[in-house]
C-alpha cells in the first residue's frame, strides 16, 4: 500500500549517489512512501549507512539479484529512478533504464538538464529532474503517492516495444556498421 520507487543496479561513481541519498533523507517519514535499492557498487555501503544512521524506515537495500528475478522487483514499483553524473552525459545511458522500460515502469530521471534521459520524459515515459531539484522531486513523489500513478504501463512497454526493442537496436546496430 505505498508508492514503491525501485533503484535497480550499481550504486557507483557515474550515478548521481548523493542527491539519492539527499532524497531517501528528505522522504524520511513520508510512510505513503517506499524505496528498494537493489544492486552494489562502490557507493552502496553509503546509502546503507545513510538508512541506519538517520533511522530510516522506508528505504531498503537489496543484494545484487539474478536477473531471472528482477521482474518480480519491477512489478511491485511505481517508477524507477535512473541517475547519472553530469560526466557521464552523452557517454552512457544507465542499462536499468531499458529494464524498467520493459517492464513498462516508468522512470524518474536525475541527470543534467541537457541529459538524453530528459528526452525519454519527454516521450512520456516517465518524468526529468536535474540533481539539484530535491524539493520538486520530493514534491512530486508525494504527489505521486497521494494521488497515484500518472503513468500508463502499458503505454511504456508499447513506447519501449517500439524504440527500444533488442531487436530494432541490434538491426540499427547492423546498418550502421555497414554504412
């Protein structure tokens, strides 16, 4: 019975860390409210001592799972937060990004506001935030929460079919390389 906002995968140095540690500090409290972090990396130890030390009851952290039982995480969400650091723009797009899209979650973008990721809110498929937007995030998943989800799942999973299929990427793939 409460918004769950899923953060799937490495909580590393290309990830915009901080600023969701700054998040799960600010919803501290909000028990309309959920976080699951599931994954590792470098920064994980840090979100899990952040959780202890401010006692904070609505944020979990989960062990890196096998891929063949993320979908069951995917399905008890509300949205999926994808982040990245602003050095990383334009070389990456974080991989959960397409995982939550095709299990038709849509996702919350932290990213700098010239981000691609911006462009996949743009498409629906989710919302955008830059990192320093704390208060309009918080807003905006209390909202959430208070009046449900805004996003059809079965809109993202049809938009994600379409544009982002492995498919349709790989064949993309396979004509630029022969151009």
């Amino acid at each position: 019975d409460c918004y769950t906002i899923i953060y799937a995968g490495n909580m590393g140095l290309a990830q915009q860390v901080d600023t969701l540690i700054e998040l799960v500090k600010r919803c501290k409290g909000i028990n309309s409210i959920q976080f699951l972090f599931i994954g590792g990396g470098v920064k994980k130890q840090l979100i899990e001592e952040t959780i202890s030390a401010h006692s904070i009851n609505n944020a979990r952290v989960l062990a890196h799972q096998p891929k063949t039982a993320l979908h069951r995480f995917l399905a008890i969400g509300d949205i999926g937060i994808v982040s990245l650091a602003p050095a990383m723009e334009g070389l990456a797009i974080p991989s959960k990004t397409y995982s939550y899209l095709a299990a038709g979650l849509p996702i919350l973008s932290i990213a700098s506001p010239h981000s691609e990721l911006k462009d996949y809110a743009d498409l629906d498929l989710g919302v955008h935030f830059t990192p320093e937007s704390i208060n309009e995030i918080v807003h905006f998943l209390s909202e959430e929460a208070r009046n449900g989800n805004r996003f059809d799942r079965t809109s993202i999973r049809k938009i994600f079919d379409e544009h982002f299929a492995r498919n349709r990427i790989t064949r993309q793939y396979a004509e630029l390389i022969q151009q």
